[in-house]
C-alpha cells in the first residue's frame, strides 16, 4: 500500500506530461501556415505523370518526419498541355490569381524560357528539375533555379570518350529546337580542344517524319564518318534509331554516343527499340545507392500502380528523383524563412487579367531565393546544393545497351576521368565494351565513303626532277599515265592498308602550261577541296600545315649549296707541308728539341757518344733528336731513364709520321678537286647571283631567312638548266633540297660539289585535307614501307646506279691535322720527359751533396750552380760503362810481353789530392813505400785498394793547373815523358821512378 502511494505522484506527472504534449500537438497542427506552390507540367506525359508523383511523395515524406515544421507546401497544379503557351498561361495564372510563392516546372527547356521572365517580374523562383538547355543560363535571370544537371556537364564525358578511343571526327545529331541547340556550342569547343572535327551537323526537327528521318540517315552512310553523337529526346529519338537498324547503320563500323536526354529513359523504352540500339554508349548522371533510394523507389512503384493499374511499363529515372529532391529542397527553404507575410503585393487591376504587366510582386520572393540557394542536404540523387543557381554535377555513369537493357561499363569523374570503378584504385579506362554488330574490336571511326566516288589525287607537272613524279599523255588514247619514286611509294602505301581506297591521279597545271607549277598552289587546291589529296616531292613546311596534314615523310630532306670545284693538285709547290697545321708543325720542332735536349743530360755523364766539344755536343742533340723522325739514330743509349723516354718519344714519332704520310697520299691523290666557294656569307656580300628551283619553297627561304637580294635570285626548272646556268657564268652557287642534289651531282659529280651547312627540314611527305582519318593509317604503312626493302627496289629502279661521287658533306674542311688530334700524345711525352729529367737532376744533386755542402758558406748561388755544372760535365766514374771498359786489356802493348807499372817514392806524406794517372793497362803509380795510396781508391769502394786497371787513359787530360800545383810531387810517365812537365814541382823532395815489371799485373 505504501509503494502504490509513493508511485502516485510519479504517475500523475505522466499524465500531466502526456496530456500537455497532446495539447500543443494539436496547437501546433492548427497553427500551420499554409504556402502555396504552383506546378506546372505536362500531366499527359509521363515525365509530366512521374515528375507529379514524386513531388507530392516528397512533401508527404519530408512532413512525415518533420511534423514540427510550421510551414506546410500546398501544390497547385496545372497542365501545360506541352505547349509553350500553354505554360506560360499556367503560369500567369499561378502568379495572379494564386498568389504562389515558387514554381516548380514547367518540363521543357523551351517553356521555362517563356516563364522565366514571369518569375523575375513576380520575384517568384522558378524551380526547373527537367529543363537542361545550356541556354537558359546565357539569360542571367536572378529567379531561375535549375534543380537539376545543365546538358553541357556532361560534355568532359562524352570528350573523354572520344578522346580515349582515338577519334578524329564525329558526326552531330540533334533536335532543331532549345533543347538541342543548346548543347552544340560546348560539345564544339570540348571537341577542338583534342583535336576532333565535326565532320557534319545532323539536325532534325521535332515533328520529322519517318522519310525524313531516312533521307537524313542515308546522307550519313555517304560519309566516311562512322562516329555519331545523338542528343535527342522522345519520341524522336527511339524512332531515329529503329530506321538507323533498319537501313544498317547498327553494324559493324558504327559508333553511337548518347547524352543523358535518351540513357536515363533507355529503362522506359519499348524491348523493340532496345533492340534496335544494341552496342549503343550512353552517358547519365551516376545516382549512388542508399536505402532510402530502394525504399522509395518501392513505394513509388506501388503508388504509381494504385494510379495507372492499366500501364505496367511505368520506370523511375532521374527526373523523377530531381523532382523529389526539388520539393524537399523548397520545404526546407520555406521554412527557414519560418511565420512571415506569405503575400503579394497587389496590382490594381481586375483579379482575371491575363496581362502580364497586372502580375502581383512577391513580399518574400527575395528571401525565399536566398534560403533555397543556401539549402544543403543528401538528396536521393545524391548531393543536394545549388551553385550558380544550378544542381552541381559530380560523377557520370558510362553505359552500354546489351541485350534488353543497359550494362555499366565505367565513371567520369571531374578528377580521375574515365574509370571502370569510383574508388581511387580504379583503372583509367573503361569496362568491355560491345559495338554495334556485336563487335569486341574498337571501330576506327571512318570508313571509305560508299558514294562509289574515288579519291582524286593531284600530283604536280613540270619539267623538273621528273624521277619523282613523271606525268606522260598517250596521244592515242589521250590517257594520262603518273609514274616516278613518289609514286611508286604512294602505290606501295595503299596496298598496305588493310582495306582497299579506290583514287585517281589527276595532273596539275599551272597557268601558263609551258612553265613548272607552283607546290604552294597545288597544296592550296586541297585546302578548297579540289583534290582529296597531294602525291610528289612535296616537302612538308610549317606555314602549310595550317592548311593542310601531312603524312610522315618518305624522304629525307634538307637544303644544301652547290658550287662548282676546281683542281688545285698540282698548281702548289708547297702541298708537302699542308698535312699538318702550322701549330703542329711548330709543337713537333719544339718537341724534337725538347727530347734531344732530355736524352743528352741522361746520357752526357755515362755515355761517350754524347760528350766532346760543345759545338759536337749540341750537333750532337739535333741530329740525334731528329734523327728519330726517320728511327736513324746511330747513339747508343744506356740510361734507363733515357730508354723510358725514346718509348714514349718512338711512339709519337710513328703516329705523327703515319698520319703525315696519309694525309699527304689523300691529298696528293684523293682530294684533287676544291670548291670555288665555301662560305654563304661570302656569296651575300660580294652579292653573287644564286640558282634556286622554280616554284620551290626555297625562294622565299633565301629571302626570308638567308637575307639573299631577291634580284640576285635566278630560277632553273631540270638538272640541264642549273647545269647551264653554271657553265655560262649566270650564277655563282645553287640552293635545293638534297633529294634533288644528289640527282644533279650524280649527273655532274666531276663539275659540282656540294658545301657549306644543311638547313634541315621535314622531307617529302604525302598531303590530305585538315583532320583526314586517312592520315594516321598513311603514316603507319609509311614507316613500314620505308623501314622495308621495297624502298631500295624503289630507288634502285628511279634514281638508277650512281656513280661513285663525293656524297654530301655539312661543310667542306681543309684535311690539314691540327694539334687538337695529337696534344694527347705531346702531352704523355712532355710529362715522361720532364719527369726522367727530374728524377735525373735530382739524383745528381743528392749524390754529390757533400760537396755542394763542404764548398765556403761566402759562396753565392751562382758559384754554387757553376760548381756543380762544371761537376755535371765530368764523366760519372761510378757508371758501370766505364769500369767495363777499363777491365778490358789494351790490345796495343800486349805484343810487347811485358807490362809497365809505375810507382813513385817520395819523402812525402801521401797526399789526398794525388791521383792515380792510368796510361795504359800495364802502368801505375804507388807511393814511396812501394804500396798503394789508401786516398787513391776505388771511387765505388774506397776501403779497397786500388786496381791500376780502373781508371781510363784520357782522365788524365782532366787533371788542371790548381791539382797539380798541389800535388806533393809530379807524375811522370814511363820513358821520361812528362805529364804537364811545363810544370814545375813545388817539392824538390819527392822524385818519381819508373820500375819495370813482367807482364803480369800488380796485384
């Protein structure tokens, strides 16, 4: 009892609760405020029917869950009965006697054009979600609202279409009225800017009949164009499509593009028609998937069911969905403006009028405008948000009609292009795709027109270079037969397509029938249609293929100078030194020098073939350094260091004697004839007169771009002409392409040459009309033609064997070698003698450092240096080349059979600056003791004592004034000869006699 009491309370103020939020319920549903919106449609269409629906479906559903709202949208609904008109009048009556604050409709883009301007004078917003004419935007009315995708969104899609199979032209087929005019302009830009040409525009008026229909298609079955893009609506459009199958224009071949005005009914249409459009491609907006998009296309299929039982092919499209997301869009926008005055202003006139000047002003038409450009929500179509008072675009679905429906076959997107799958792992190109006549291949887009008509050829006549082109006239048959090397490329280029052109040669004349033609004018008459295409040497030029395309070239091109030679072999005495430069010349002199003077200081201290008097040592250096020119040198070397240097010096010697010999051959040989003129700026300023073909492109480039006087130009028409014009005097030098100079030069190699640099252009290449299909598939079997061996048949059978003349060079050099070619070597020489030199001086200065250190400190540098130049000039008695030749016996006193020694005894002190004088082998000089001199040892080994066999007989003539006046005693030879006996002995104590031994030697 006592829980039941203390729950009471509780449950009173349940009650109470309850019985309060019933109450303001109540309150609040009679509180609404009604705001009425006029709908103007066409109630007995079926966009009309399902637009209707969807519209009231989404006040029920949007009231439904916001039953809070104070705001409550009441349709009023009128017929405009399709009609212009009749919307217009709809709509003035919605305004005037209605009072409605918004409009949503009408369905065409062509009656929103009419009411648009009701709107603005009402300052009531239009609110179109079907009505999607670029062209209703040019018209900057502030009050329209397109709540739905302009048309010209979907042109980047249908560009990447185009652009991703690789076609070049398209065929546009469209309704004559707003709707289709409006989309033309922008497919027309997209179109240009990847280079793809509307061949030809298709436009169809609305109420065409079927023998309309027909007499336009067949039109389209004339041209080569087989891509065609169709922006139609129905009914016109299913029924453009059944006469397109039935006269074949869905098989093989044939590409069809749908906009979005025939993809998004493609599920409404009739199974027949679906037949008829198997392989089409069709772009609509991509609608993401939700539960709430399921549930309410169930429901809706029910409702419309409950309302037309009799009709069962009833499909929901995106219009449908457009239209539910506008009135969801204008609840919302209403009621924010929340309970405000919902009037007009009125007019004085009668309620009735149907003038549209009586038209009443909206009092919050302003603000409505503001709040539903503001309104933001996720719609069943996706993303619901007005930019520039239109739905933004995001993604585009690519489909393709297969079997009794549609197949996605990938996306565009704004960001990645065409993909097969929105995420960004998605591969950049779409799904597989089924063309027309169930083809799995790509359509190339273009086929040979089928009006039995051939493709008229211009091919140019003159009297020139007629290997290229040569155009004959049988007088008997009066037929015109073309031959020559472009021709026979041209015919080899078509056989190797893959499927058969038929095309006529025509020649072209100029005017004066006499002369050659001009190729500007032949090319120009493809540019106005007269011919279908240009065959010969024409050469491909920048400023033409603003008219015209050209294939890629057959030939290579380019422009060169030819000038007559002369023979200058044997007018110069002096051709022996044009070998080399005159800086080479100089470098070998120098380099002949430099070695000589290297191998001498090696060799001078060890080897006798370089000492002797100074004007022998310096011969000495010449001929032997010059001497290797011709590897003559009878020295012998015996320095290591030197040897290192004549490998190195041999080497050089051979090569720069082996290119000398070469290049001399060549010239006294090979290079017999010079050019007159090597220069072009030497023509232009002694204002020479120059040759150029007549009607060549050539003329205006010496003009232009080489700064020739246009009077100093003279023009030949053939091979004979240039060659008189040079035999007469009339020109200095000729310009032409290289095609034709190696024809000219092979008829006058031995006359002409040709020089100076090669202006490079593109070559000769075939010519058809600006945005031909022909001009890819031509380029491909171009390059297979060439790259093959029918293109040496062709020029071996037309231009013949040439002789073996000079080719065509970029510049006529003189063939002197330079330095540039051999610094390499000078350079490996210069540093192997400068180091053996080094190491050489080095070596001296450190073994005779004692005695540049023991010499008075007062003494200054330069004695210093002449003390030891005057120590280098001394034999280096260390050298294993003297003591080996002082071992040997001396043949001359071996008859006697005895040998002399000498020896020589003194009171004196043995002194160190006495030395042993060594005449011949059987002679030496000892001390007063009888014995050897400790201080007159072996220089090798001075702890040794001495052999009287190793010194030489001549060191002797080295021993001055200030030795001997040193020594204690002279030295006297054998038999009373006197060695400086002019000299007389300071020590009267020291006497010298001679002994006499056998012939064996001292020990």
């Amino acid at each position: 009892m006592r829980n039941n009491l203390t729950q009471l309370p509780l449950y009173l103020f349940c009650c109470l609760s309850l019985w309060i939020f019933f109450i303001e319920m109540a309150m609040s549903q009679n509180t609404t405020i009604p705001v009425k919106v006029g709908v103007v449609l066409d109630m007995d269409t079926w966009l009309g029917k399902m637009g209707l629906s969807c519209i009231s479906m989404a006040l029920s559903d949007f009231y439904a869950s916001h039953g809070h709202y104070k705001t409550r949208l009441v349709l009023e609904i009128r017929d405009s009965n399709r009609d212009v008109v009749g919307a217009a009048a709809a709509a003035l009556d919605l305004l005037q006697n209605e009072e409605v604050q918004a409009i949503i409709g009408p369905a065409s883009s062509m009656q929103a054009d009419f009411v648009i301007g009701l709107g603005d004078k009402a300052h009531v917003p239009i609110m179109s979600f079907s009505a999607t004419s670029p062209s209703l935007s040019s018209l900057r009315s502030r009050y329209f609202v397109r709540a739905t995708l302009n048309d010209s969104a979907q042109v980047p899609a249908i560009r990447a279409i185009v652009q991703a199979f690789g076609w070049r032209e398209v065929v546009l087929i469209y309704l004559d009225n707003e709707y289709g005019n409006g989309v033309i302009p922008y497919l027309t830009d997209a179109l240009q800017e990847i280079d793809t040409r509307i061949a030809y525009r298709s436009v169809i008026h609305p109420l065409a009949t079927d023998d309309q229909i027909l007499e336009e298609l067949y039109k389209l079955m004339t041209m080569p164009t087989r891509v065609f893009i169709v922006h139609m609506l129905t009914p016109l459009g299913p029924r453009l499509f059944t006469r397109a199958n039935e006269i074949g224009m869905m098989e093989e071949g044939y590409v069809w593009i749908l906009t979005d005005g025939l993809t998004d009914i493609l599920s409404t249409l009739d199974p027949s028609v679906i037949d008829s459009m198997q392989g089409v491609l069709g772009v609509k907006p991509h609608v993401p998937r939700s539960k709430e998009l399921e549930s309410f296309k169930i429901r809706w299929k029910r409702k419309i069911q409950q309302e037309y039982p009799t009709n069962e092919s009833f499909e929901l499209n995106i219009f449908g969905l457009w239209a539910y997301d506008a009135a969801s869009g204008l609840a919302m926008a209403v009621e924010k403006l929340g309970p405000t005055n919902f009037s007009f202003q009125k007019s004085n006139t009668s309620r009735n009028s149907t003038d549209p000047d009586t038209v009443g002003v909206s009092q919050i038409g302003p603000n409505l405008l503001q709040s539903l450009l503001s309104t933001r929500f996720k719609g069943l179509s996706g993303h619901f948000q007005i930019f520039n008072r239109q739905l933004c675009s995001s993604a585009f679905q690519v489909v393709n009609v297969i079997g009794k429906g549609e197949r996605g076959v990938g996306f565009w997107t704004p960001e990645n292009g065409t993909v097969r799958k929105l995420d960004s792992t998605s591969k950049p190109n779409l799904g597989t795709i089924v063309w027309p006549g169930e083809s799995p291949s790509v359509p190339k887009g273009w086929v040979l027109p089928t009006n039995g008509k051939k493709l008229r050829i211009g091919v140019p006549v003159g009297q020139g270079y007629s290997e290229f082109v040569k155009v004959t006239l049988d007088p008997s048959s009066n037929a015109t037969e073309v031959t020559g090397f472009s021709i026979a490329v041209f015919d080899a280029v078509m056989a190797a397509l893959p499927y058969a052109v038929p095309y006529e040669y025509i020649p072209f004349k100029a005017p004066d029938s006499n002369a050659a033609c001009d190729y500007n004018d032949l090319i120009y008459q493809v540019y106005l249609q007269k011919y279908d295409a240009v065959v010969g040497d024409t050469t491909i030029l920048a400023n033409r293929s603003l008219y015209v395309d050209f294939t890629l070239p057959y030939t290579e091109s380019g422009v060169s100078m030819v000038v007559p030679t002369i023979d200058k072999r044997k007018k110069n005495a002096w051709v022996f030194l044009k070998p080399l430069t005159w800086d080479l010349w100089v470098t070998s002199s120098c380099f002949f020098v430099f070695i000589g003077f290297v191998i001498w200081v090696l060799e001078h201290r060890v080897n006798k073939d370089f000492r002797g008097p100074c004007s022998h040592q310096v011969g000495t250096i010449f001929w032997f350094s010059f001497s290797t020119l011709v590897f003559a040198q009878k020295e012998r070397i015996v320095s290591n260091l030197a040897r290192i240097v004549m490998i190195m010096w041999f080497f050089v010697v051979l090569i720069l004697t082996q290119s000398y010999t070469a290049s001399l051959t060549s010239m006294l040989t090979v290079q017999q004839l010079n050019p007159t003129i090597t220069d072009i700026n030497e023509l232009i300023k002694k204002g020479e007169r120059v040759g150029c073909q007549y009607g060549s492109f050539i003329y205006e480039f010496l003009i232009t771009s080489m700064k020739f006087d246009e009077s100093k130009l003279v023009n030949y028409e053939s091979p004979e002409g240039l060659d008189e014009l040079f035999s007469k005097g009339g020109i200095a030098a000729a310009f032409d392409e290289i095609p034709y100079m190696k024809i000219f030069l092979a008829k006058y190699c031995s006359k002409y040459t040709a020089v100076g640099p090669i202006y490079k252009f593109d070559g000769f290449g075939f010519v058809f009309p600006k945005g031909s299909p022909l001009v890819a598939d031509v380029s491909r079997k171009v390059l297979s033609v060439t790259e093959g061996a029918k293109m040496l048949q062709f020029e071996k059978a037309w231009f013949g064997k040439r002789p073996n003349c000079t080719e065509l060079t970029s510049s006529v050099s003189s063939n002197s070698i330079g330095l540039n070619s051999f610094w390499g070597l000078f350079l490996i020489a210069g540093v192997a003698s400068s180091v053996a030199l080094i190491t050489c001086i080095t070596i001296f200065l450190y073994q005779n450092r004692e005695a540049l250190i023991n010499l008075n400190p007062p003494s200054s540098i330069w004695r210093k240096i002449k003390a030891m130049v005057t120590r280098f000039d001394d034999k280096d008695l260390m050298s294993h080349t003297f003591r080996k030749s002082d071992q040997l016996p001396d043949k001359r006193h071996q008859g006697h059979g005895c040998s002399y020694s000498l020896a020589s005894y003194t009171n004196c002190p043995p002194s160190p600056s006495s030395l042993l004088i060594p005449t011949h082998s059987n002679f030496a000089f000892f001390s007063e003791q009888g014995m050897p001199s400790s201080g007159h040892g072996d220089p090798i080994s001075p702890n040794r004592p001495m052999s009287p066999h190793i010194l030489f007989e001549d060191e002797l003539s080295n021993i001055n004034h200030e030795q001997i006046n040193k020594m204690s005693c002279p030295k006297i030879l054998s038999k009373d000869v006197m060695v400086n006996s002019h000299i007389k002995p300071k020590s009267s104590k020291c006497k010298l006699n001679i002994v006499e031994n056998n012939s064996r030697s001292l020990s």
